[in-house]
C-alpha cells in the first residue's frame, strides 16, 4: 500500500473527500476501473494511520468482528466490497447484516473505508450502503478530475505534464489514473497517444491483437492467468496435482498455438517481462496490474473461444459478461445458423446429466442463491459432466 502511494496525487477536492470521511463512520468510494478508487481510500487511510489509527485491510465484511480491537482507533480497508464482476447478493446481505456495527456514529475509534464499482453500486438494491452522505463518487461533476489534477498525475508517473495538448487533456478517459500507470511502463502504448487516452480499451485490444500473432508464449500467459482466476506462479504452473488447471492450460495452450510441453519458467519469465505493464507480483504469485487487464483479456480471448470461457471461467463472470448478440451475428458455425457462443454453450450442456441441468436450470427462485453462490466451484461443477 505504501509502494502504491508514492504516486498518489492529490485532487482539488481530495480534503473535501478526507473531512467527510472523518465525518463519518463508514464511506462508500464509487467509480469506474481505473478512476483512482482504490488509491485514494489507500491514501485516506495511510493518512489516518499518523494520526494513530490502525490500518486493516480486509476482504470480507465479516472480518470485522474478528480484527476489531476497541483500545486501538482502527481503519478497515475493503475494495470492491460488494462484488467486481457484477453485484454479489451474499456480499450485499452481509454487508446489511453489519449495518449497526459500520455505521455506528457513537464509536469515533472505527472507520470503514469501501470501493464499489459504479455499475455494480447501481444494481444495489435500497439499503444504508447506497446513503448518499456516506457516498464518494469519482466521477460526479465536483470530484472529476480538472486539468491541473491531470497533470499533477502525469508528473507522479514521472511523466511530461503537457505531455497531452489541452483539448486532448480535456476529452482523456475516465480511467486515466490507470491510464498514466499504463503508459508510464507501456512504450507500445505510445504510438497513438490521442486513442490511447481517449479509447483505452479499443487500443488494448489491438494490442492484444499483435501479442497474438507476433508473442504467443506473452499472450498465452495472460490468458492462463485470467482463466485461474488473476494468478499464477512457478508453483501453480508446475503443479500436475491439479486435474481442473491441468487440462484448461492444455487446451488454452492449444488455442493459443503453444505447446503445452512448454517448460515453467518461459511462462514466469514472460510474467516478469510484462510486470508493470499487464502484470504485478503479489508475494510469490503474478497477478493483474488492474482488474481491468483480467476483463479485457477476458473478452479478447473468449470472443474468439467462448467454449474454454463457459468451461472454465466462474458463474458469476459468466452471468455478468456473456451475453449473446442480438443484432450482429458471430460467424455461423454450423448448418443451423448458431452462434458461436451459444453452440459452445450447448456442447457444454450435452456433457451435463438431466439431474444436473435440473438442479441448476429448474430450481425454485428461492433456491437461487446456491447457484449463484458455486461461482468459484463453476469449474468442478461444468467438468463433473466428464464423470457421467
């Protein structure tokens, strides 16, 4: 958190942000990926920390009642507290659940800090999380970022403050905090610097495009790391134990045009390369630089192999990001005329037993939740097909 803060600038309505937080018992901060949510509750709560608080960061809301140490100011820490891919009900109701404890006004010694996807903030149905004076959004009129602070951004990423002309300044992306971490490290980024602040995820893509014809064995490694779930090391690379991982690296490997009897480390040492970039190191595992990374990795591949997405990817990204297109069709792969998405999907069921099918598809709106719930079994629960 303290590496991360070293290029944290501060906003024109950052002191704003910091007294209503000490207003408060608990705040909400809302925005797109790459807004600068999670940096600015970092920074919030490092700030705190030399004023004598304790800084927790935790991932479930629950966690609370195991850490909470009432001789001690404390400052729990949670990003994407009530889901990432898209609203989490179990999250939502435990955080309902908690709702005395984090918004207990009389107990001065506890703040809760919270991120929230602004997409998935706005599924949240009514509940004391979505008051709008316990509510920071990123992107409202008051707190989005002027030009001054965009320029305070690139000097931190030690980059040129008038690196972009003013009317370009003007029309950059949302995301562009993330955007001048990217670009600082990313010299491919660099060509098209007017798409590249204005239509990010158009010009990943495109170079995803060329990472897939031209460095397999880079893209390939994204592509595992995405598919098990954000992270992969040495150790999980080498690991035979693992049936599931085993045979979604064997046919990602082949759709990527590797072999799969590619040594370990080309994969670690291609992690390493791409650390700053399209990866960081989180202990002895690689992961994302951004969840973003994870998402658009996500689409470049499965747009191209659904099947090795519906196979393998949870319930819950499924549910969110996979959607058949009405209007402009994929490419027709049979005599049928079906998508590719949705014929993927169907030989992914012709592998399921009736009592399976039954229990996910038929099952009673009040049962709902279990289904919902096995996102993190969805591979076991796909590939158990090959059992029966």
């Amino acid at each position: 958190m303290e590496k991360e803060d070293e290029v944290y600038s501060e906003t024109h309505t950052f002191q704003e942000m910091l007294n209503k937080v000490k207003r408060q018992p608990y705040m909400t901060f809302v925005g797109v990926p790459g807004s600068g949510k999670s940096a600015t509750i970092h920074h919030i709560a490092l700030l705190l920390q030399e004023e004598g608080y304790e800084v927790v960061p935790i991932i479930d809301i629950r966690k609370i009642e195991d850490y909470s140490d009432s001789r001690h100011p404390q400052v729990f820490v949670i990003d994407d507290v009530v889901g990432v891919l898209g609203l989490q009900k179990q999250k939502l109701e435990a955080l309902v659940d908690y709702e005395k404890i984090i918004s207990d006004h009389s107990n001065k010694r506890t703040k809760v800090l919270m991120t929230c996807r602004e997409a998935v903030f706005n599924e949240c149905y009514k509940s004391f999380f979505i008051n709008e004076e316990s509510t920071i959004k990123m992107c409202s009129s008051e707190n989005t970022l002027n030009d001054d602070d965009k320029k305070a951004i690139l000097q931190k990423y030690g980059l040129d403050k008038d690196l972009l002309s003013p009317t370009l300044l003007r029309k950059t992306s949302a995301m562009f905090p993330l955007l001048c971490k990217l670009y600082s490290n990313g010299a491919n980024f660099r060509k098209n610097i007017e798409s590249f602040f204005t239509c990010p995820t158009e010009c990943i893509l495109k170079e995803f495009d060329k990472m897939q014809e031209q460095n397999r064995l880079q893209y390939a490694t994204l592509v595992l790391c995405m598919l098990n779930d954000s992270k992969l090391s040495k150790k999980i690379l080498k690991g035979t134990e693992n049936k599931v991982f085993y045979e979604m690296k064997r046919k990602a490997l082949e759709d990527c045009e590797v072999e799969s009897y590619t040594e370990s480390y080309k994969f670690d040492k291609a992690l390493s390369v791409m650390q700053g970039t399209y990866t960081k190191l989180c202990g002895s595992e690689y992961t994302f630089i951004h969840d973003s990374m994870f998402e658009i990795i996500a689409y470049h591949f499965g747009s191209k192999f659904p099947n090795i997405i519906l196979q393998f990817m949870s319930s819950s990204y499924i549910a969110n990001y996979v959607k058949l297109q009405k209007y402009e069709m994929l490419e027709l792969e049979n005599e049928h005329k079906m998508p590719k998405v949705c014929q993927a999907f169907i030989e992914v069921l012709e592998t399921k037993s009736y009592t399976e099918l039954k229990s996910l598809f038929l099952t009673d709106q009040k049962e709902m939740s279990k289904v919902v719930s096995k996102g993190d079994h969805v591979r076991e629960e796909i590939k158990g097909g090959d059992e029966g």
